[in-house]
C-alpha cells in the first residue's frame, strides 16, 4: 500500500470513544497584574467556587513571573482548577535569550499553553509553521495545548474566514495524530477583530465557526476526534454574554481575557460553563 493511503486509512479508522468533551474556562491574564494580586485572584475564585463537575477545567493562563506563586495556590485547590502559561519555546533548552522551555514549565506544574494567540502572531511575527514546532514539542511533554486560530475584520468582511481558520488549522495542527489530537489539543476560535473590542461574535457567527472546525476534524480524521475536542470561543467574552455564547452546542467553553481579570466578572462565567 502507498504511504499515502496508508496514512489515510490510519487517520479514518475509528478511536475508543474517550469520556464526554471537557467544558473549560481559560483566563488569560496576558501581561496584566501583579504577583499577590495574581495569587489573591486564584484564591478568591477558588473560594468562592469550591466544586467543578468531573468535567469541566478551569485554567489560569498567567504571566511567566506569576507561575510560581500560582503552583503554590493550585497545589491545594479543588480538581478540575489548572495552571497554564502564555507561550513557550519549541527548544528543551540551550542560547534562546528571554525563552522558556516546556520542561520549564513543568517544574512549575503548569499543565496547559496558549499557543498561537493572535497577539504573538501580530507583534511576534509566529507564524503557522513556527507554531507547529512549538505544538510537536508539547505534545511530545504531555501538556494540553490551547491553540488559538481566528481571522482578522478584514477576512471576515469578505467572508474567507473559514479558509482562513482552515488554513491555520491545517499548517499547525493538522499532522498530529487523531491520538494526539484528542489528548492534547482545545482549540480556541478567537476572532481578531472580537479580541479586547468589547464587539463579540455573535452566538449564530460563533456556532457557525465552531461546527466549521467540527467538520473539518471529522473530514481530517474521524467523527469520533471531532466529537471529542473542546473548541472554545474567545474575543471580549464577559459576564453578561458568556451562557448565551456557552448554549451553543459546538461551543465548549471560553478563553477569556480582560473579564478573567477580576473574580467577580472571570466567576459569572465559570458559572456559565456548561
Ligand atoms: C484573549 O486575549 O484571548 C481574549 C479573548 O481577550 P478579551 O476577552 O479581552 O477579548
């Protein structure tokens, strides 16, 4: 047989059915607060919201400066409550001035990284296959991957923002397994133009993406992959908007930035998760 009908044929053949998909929360906190504030905010929600669902995961994405401090909290927090980072290098180690390692990170307990945020691709110029090495070396260190795709205004408003999506998808993430893929990767469709605007994609715009995303894992790999992966949606997602965006039914959550700064706007929408 040819490699590549190899190839496919192991891609289509059917996975074990893993447990229902994960509902999550993901504060990223990007370069914002200090450190006790930080450990307060962790504290504080912790407190208040003592009990997750076997199901649902609730991540603190912070500055590298705060993980530390933040392990320290997490290490007696209820389960289900998760350390994450920013960003990450794709190199174990060696001269990579101002870098971190995933086995960095790993000391520190962090279990989750954003990768491919589209402000790391905007003013770091990441491209989809520099992110590519980034996402092999973390699966390959058993973290979760939050891999943000999403289209700027521009595409949206000549309606190319699924081959846009595709397109991110199919660069970065696409060669993994269906094994990896289901072990490893949430996706997070984050529309440019929605991120930190205060405008949010519309609840028909995100379903609309998000059962996208869906068929293309089903088309990549096979239902079972598509059926498995959270997608979650970001882009000024806040207390008020978050349970209609979560009823969705491809929407399995949310990455959060400026409202997962502040306990009482990040614990309306924990409580919103489905
Ligand atoms: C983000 O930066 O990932 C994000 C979704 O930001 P905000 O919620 O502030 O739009």
């Amino acid at each position: 047989m040819k490699k590549n009908s190899l190839l496919k044929k192991i891609l289509k053949t059917p996975l074990p059915k893993n447990n229902m998909r994960n509902k999550i929360v993901a504060g990223n906190w990007k370069m914002n607060l200090g450190i006790q504030q930080g450990a307060d905010l962790i504290k504080n929600i912790i407190e208040a919201k003592p009990q997750l669902n076997p199901h649902q995961k609730v991540i603190f994405c912070t500055p590298f400066t705060h993980l530390n401090s933040s392990s320290e909290v997490l290490k007696s927090a209820p389960s289900g409550y998760l350390l994450g980072a920013q960003n990450c290098h794709d190199q174990p180690s060696g001269a990579y001035t101002g870098e971190i390692s995933v086995d960095m990170l790993t000391e520190l307990q962090v279990s989750a990284v954003i990768i491919g945020h589209s402000e790391r691709r905007q003013y770091f110029g990441e491209s989809n296959e520099f992110l590519k090495n980034k996402v092999d070396s973390l699966v390959s260190k058993g973290k979760m991957i939050l891999f943000c795709c999403g289209e700027p205004l521009s595409i949206r408003e000549s309606d190319k923002q699924n081959e846009y999506v595709a397109r991110q998808l199919q660069e970065s993430l696409f060669h993994l397994s269906a094994e990896a893929m289901m072990n490893h990767i949430v996706i997070a469709y984050e529309p440019i133009w929605a991120i930190g605007t205060g405008v949010t994609a519309s609840t028909q715009q995100a379903q609309d993406m998000h059962a996208f995303i869906r068929s293309l894992l089903k088309e990549t790999y096979h239902e079972d992959v598509s059926k498995e992966i959270s997608i979650l949606y970001g882009g000024s997602c806040n207390a008020t908007n978050a349970a209609e965006l979560f009823a969705c039914p491809d929407v399995d959550g949310g990455l959060i930035g400026g409202a997962a700064l502040k306990a009482e706007s990040f614990l309306p929408i924990i409580s919103a998760m489905p």
